[in-house]
C-alpha cells in the first residue's frame, strides 16, 4: 500500500497548471547579461550555494535561498539567461543583439524582442491567486508590471473559419454548443461536477509551502487543514490518469478538446495526463473576471525579475557564459563546481544545485564516483541515453518561426495568440498538426519597433528528433547549417505548417515578405540551450507500465539538488517555478520557510 504521506506530497507536487514553452537559437557572441556580475575571484572561491542554470526553476530556487541571507552564485551556459524562457533582440537586419551590449533602455525600442518559449500567462496578475510563480513574486519582493487581456482565437476541425471570444466559463459553454452541441455543454457540466470539489483543495494550498520531509506539518497540514483534508480525500484519483471513459465524456468534441489543452499543458494527451492536472485546469476555467495576463516589457521581465531577487542580495550574483564543467564530489558530498573554460574551482558550503535538463543533471557527476547516483543514472539514461535503448520517454521538441513583420501585415482586430488544430484524426501529437501563434506586440507595442509587429508561432511538442538525428553532425557548425540544402530544404517543410497556421489570421505574412525571419528546430533546442535530444521535459504519463517516475529535488548524493522540467512538478512555468521552490524549501530550514510563506497571498 502506498505511504499516505509520499502519496499526497506526490500530489501537490503535480497540480500545478502548466503552460507550453519552446526554444530558439542565439547567435554566438559571448557577453554578460546586465544583472550578471563579471568574474574577478580567485582560481577557488566558496559560496553557500551554488545553482547550475538560469531558468525559471533555477532562479526561483536561488532568489529564494538569497533571500535566507545564504550567498549564491548562479552559473548560466548562455550569454542571456532564463533558459527555455529568455528573450532576445534582433535589430532590422536580422541580427541578434545581447542584451548586454544594451546600455540604455531606449536601445531596445528599434529592437525585435522574441521570446524564447513561453508567451502564455494567468494568474499573475492578481494579488491573490494559487500561481506558484506569482507567489515566488512575493516571497522575493520582485515583480514584472502585468498587462491583463482576455481575448483568444482558434482554428478547429469544426471551425475551419476560426472563433475568437473571451476567455471563461459562459463563453467556454458558447463554444461548446456550437461546435459540439448540447451533449458537448452537458458532458462538460458533469465533468466540472466532479473535479472542481477536487481542485478546490488544490488552489487552497501554495506549492511553495511544500517540503518533503516532515516538516511539513509545519508549514502546510497545519495551516492549511482543510485544504489539506480535501487533498488527502481525493488524493488516489489525482494521482490517476485522466480517463475520459470512466469520467463518463462521451462527445467527440468536447474529448478531442480536452485532449488538446491537456497536451498543451504538458505535452501529453489527455488520457496520459494526471487527473490533479486537468481539474486544476477545468477549475481556472470558472474564475471570476477570468484574464489572461503578460508581462510589461516582454516575457524576459519574468526572468528580470526573479534574476533582481537573487542579484540584490548581498554576496549573490548570476555569471553568465559560464558553463559548468563537473560538480565535484567529497566524501559522497556535492562540495561546488568546477568551471568549464577557466578551470576555477567554486566551493559551496551547503548544497549544489543542477537546474540543467535531467541528461546534463547526471552528466555533471563523472561515473564510478557515487554508487547509488550511478544506479539512478542508469536507469533513467540506461545505455545509450536514447528512448529506443531503454532511457526515460522524452517530450517532443518544437519547430518555432520568430518573424519581425510590417504592422499592416497583421489584422487591427486579430487577437493577440490563436491556436490551429489541423486534424483531430491524425492524433493530437502527430507533427504540424497543433500550433500556437502569439503575437507580443499586440499586447504591448514596444517589443517591436514602430510600425512592426513580432511573431512567435510553433508547433507545440509534436516535433520528433529521431527525424533530426540525420543532421546532428552540423550540431555545432551553424556555417555547415547556413550551406546544407538538405538541412535547409527539410526545415522549410517542417515551419511550413508553422506558416499555415499564421496565415488563417493574417494571410499576408508569407515567406519572403518580413523584415526577419527565423527557424529554430530540435537541433537549436539542443544547442543552445543544452537540452538532450531538444526536449522539453519528460514525458511520464501516470500509471505507465515501466513503472517511470519523476526524480525528486533530491538526488542521492548528499548536497545535491535538482529543479526543473525534469523533476516532479513536471513542465511549464507554474510548474518548474514550484520546482525550484520545493528545492529550495529542502535546503532551508523549516522555519526560515515559515517566514519566506508568510509573505504568501492565497485567495
């Protein structure tokens, strides 16, 4: 029987909504990024703590144990950090920018911002909401200023012509009995029947106040009993699949649907989705006054502002193009990092921490050097780190195309994202066939220069890199990708969809006629953001006959940490936000957690 107490940890730890994230290329040049501080230390220097990578997961820890008083350095690969989720500029010529060669925020104004991933955002923008993110916000007393919008777009099988309303509840049932009928609005009213006293636990408890020791009896069970009570209840059906069968959803529309948000959530169709997952979505459907929201400035103000509650803090800084090398192991003890092009040697007092895909996580320990870290090693990447050779199942990649266009090339009156669904039959994964398409400078004018507009459009997780392994020889050359017609000629038809999808909204934005065009596939996602195979996350659907599950924070190395897409809370930005929060509450002590919670706003 499983342990109560592991089962609802478990849980919480997958509840959180997710939002879809992708990748895109970053030219080579290597500069700091202005909230990083140039190195002066010595050939060895020591630090509290040590985090290895600058996403949202790894800054969300860091800022967190800087705000303990600890000292922590962060240490970022790239030149501009925030990993899967950072922003670049590209000037009108095509050519990427580094934000540090940005002195002035007036630079930035005849500049295209991109963002790298995430271009969908809620439950930010309220003072008191269950977002792990936001909370993360308060704890570290840094912000984005957050542009609310509400209007959506989509392009479905059963409406070929495309829909575009506010998002919410009345409007939701809209959609449904137009294209779905009346069985579609019922079947989605007795679903809602049964999940949203399930969520109702969930959206009581903040993921930050998790632990996974029992101290958490302290900082959530009780202070949060009632909630606690009702996760407890219906923790067995959370942690289930999401069985539509057995849910009694029986019309086609509404299923094909629900299995379309579950993948965009996750990168998993619905039935591989954990049921904690889709009744917190189901529930964020009946918010009142229901908006989207985005940050001021462009999505790079999410990584600005986690990087500010880490760089603020006495003895803390974030150095970027600065790859990591190996963690160094003492005793059975992580003990700090040595540095990939200097060969210094970085001490940390208490814990080091791998924001790094799970690949790169085990990669940082040479072999033979902890038995039981090479036994977990093992049987996540078994021989040869590829599926087909018994690793752990990856998500899919993406393709992107990051455009910078004329502002007349784009309707006044489209909406800022839109969605297209090709084909439910070809299955919900199968390559092109779902799209996202966003537009920031709808939302806010100055991450375009006057008179553009930029484009971020991708296909979301249904790219394969087994397609891509015939050109992982031009990995590192990107003269060799500029010269491959092969190379070239197969990118072309993989965006083509990419295309198709943007032009249902705005037909004028065709190849050829922007002011910048960019692709980006699996292979960029593995190269300049050093994710194995171009993954997002790995895809472990719930009750999976290997019997696959997520690694904790913890490793079993003492001293050494995980966060990230590759850890328990799963992928996307509420979810790897609580990553690195669950993390860092397993360095701190109970109480200067305590203390960090109660800044907290719940609703």
């Amino acid at each position: 029987m499983a342990n109560p107490f592991h089962l609802v940890v478990a849980t919480l730890l997958c509840s959180p909504l997710v939002e879809p994230f992708a990748p895109f290329p970053i030219a080579s040049r290597t500069l700091n990024h202005p909230h990083a501080l140039k190195s002066t230390a010595s050939a060895e220097d020591e630090v509290d703590c040590i985090v290895i990578g600058s996403g949202i997961g790894g800054l969300s820890c860091a800022a967190l144990l800087a705000a303990t008083g600890r000292t922590v350095r962060v240490f970022e690969k790239h030149y501009e950090i925030g990993g899967c989720a950072h922003e670049f500029y590209v000037d009108m010529n095509g050519k990427t920018v580094p934000s540090s060669a940005l002195s002035k925020s007036d630079a930035r104004r005849d500049l295209f911002h991109f963002e790298a991933g995430p271009s969908l955002y809620s439950g930010l923008s309220e003072e008191r909401t269950p977002n792990p993110l936001k909370h993360i916000y308060q704890m570290i007393e840094e912000e984005p200023e957050w542009i609310t919008y509400d209007q959506w777009g989509a392009f479905l099988p059963e409406a070929p012509e495309g829909y575009q309303l506010s998002i919410g509840a009345a409007n939701f049932c809209k959609i449904l009995e137009t294209y779905g009928g009346k069985d579609a609005v019922n079947d989605w009213e007795m679903l809602a029947e049964k999940l949203r006293p399930m969520a109702a636990g969930i959206k009581g408890i903040p993921h930050a106040a998790i632990r996974g020791d029992w101290g958490i009896l302290l900082t959530l069970i009780l202070k949060y009993p009632m909630s606690f009570v009702n996760v407890l209840k219906y923790a067995p059906a959370f942690s289930a699949p999401f069985n539509l069968d057995e849910l009694g959803v029986k019309n086609s529309f509404l299923r094909n649907y629900l299995d379309m948000l579950a993948f965009l959530l996750q990168g998993l169709p619905a039935d591989e989705t954990l049921t904690v997952v889709m009744a917190y979505m189901v529930e964020d459907f009946f918010r009142e006054n229901a908006v989207m929201d985005f940050p001021k400035g462009g999505s790079g103000e999410l990584i600005s502002a986690l990087a500010r509650g880490v760089t603020k803090r006495k003895g803390c800084s974030i150095e970027v193009s600065t790859p990591v090398e190996e963690v160094l192991i003492e005793n059975g003890r992580a003990v700090g990092v040595k540095l990939a092009k200097s060969g210094r040697i970085v001490r940390a007092k208490q814990a080091v921490v791998s924001n790094a895909d799970l690949f790169n996580t085990y990669n940082f320990v040479p072999k033979g050097v902890h038995q039981l870290f090479d036994e977990e090693r093992n049987k996540f990447l078994g021989v040869t780190a590829k599926p087909e050779d018994g690793s752990v199942p990856y998500c899919k990649s993406f393709m992107h195309l990051h455009l910078g266009v004329k502002a007349d090339l784009i309707p006044d009156d489209a909406p800022p994202q839109w969605t297209v669904v090709q084909d439910w039959n070809k299955g919900i994964d199968a390559i092109g066939n779902v799209v996202v398409v966003s537009v920031g400078s709808k939302l806010d004018p100055s991450l375009a220069p006057p008179g553009y507009h930029v484009i971020h459009a991708y296909t979301a997780g249904n790219e394969p890199y087994e397609d891509w392994e015939q050109f992982e020889h031009l990995l590192d050359d990107a003269t060799a990708r500029d010269r491959d017609e092969a190379y070239q000629a197969f990118k072309d038809k993989r965006a083509q969809p990419i295309w198709n999808a943007i032009q249902k909204r705005a037909p004028a934005v065709m190849k050829g006629a922007c002011a910048v065009e960019k692709a980006a596939t699996p292979l960029t996602h593995a190269r300049y953001l050093s994710r194995h195979r171009g993954n997002y996350g790995l895809a472990i659907a719930p009750g999976n006959e290997k019997g696959w599950k997520f690694p904790e924070v913890t490793t079993p190395i003492e001293g050494y940490y995980r966060c990230g897409d590759s850890t328990t809370s799963g992928i996307g930005v509420p979810a790897v936000a609580s990553s690195g929060a669950v993390c860092a509450n397993s360095i701190m002590s109970v109480w200067e957690q305590l203390q960090l919670n109660s800044k907290i706003k719940m609703p």
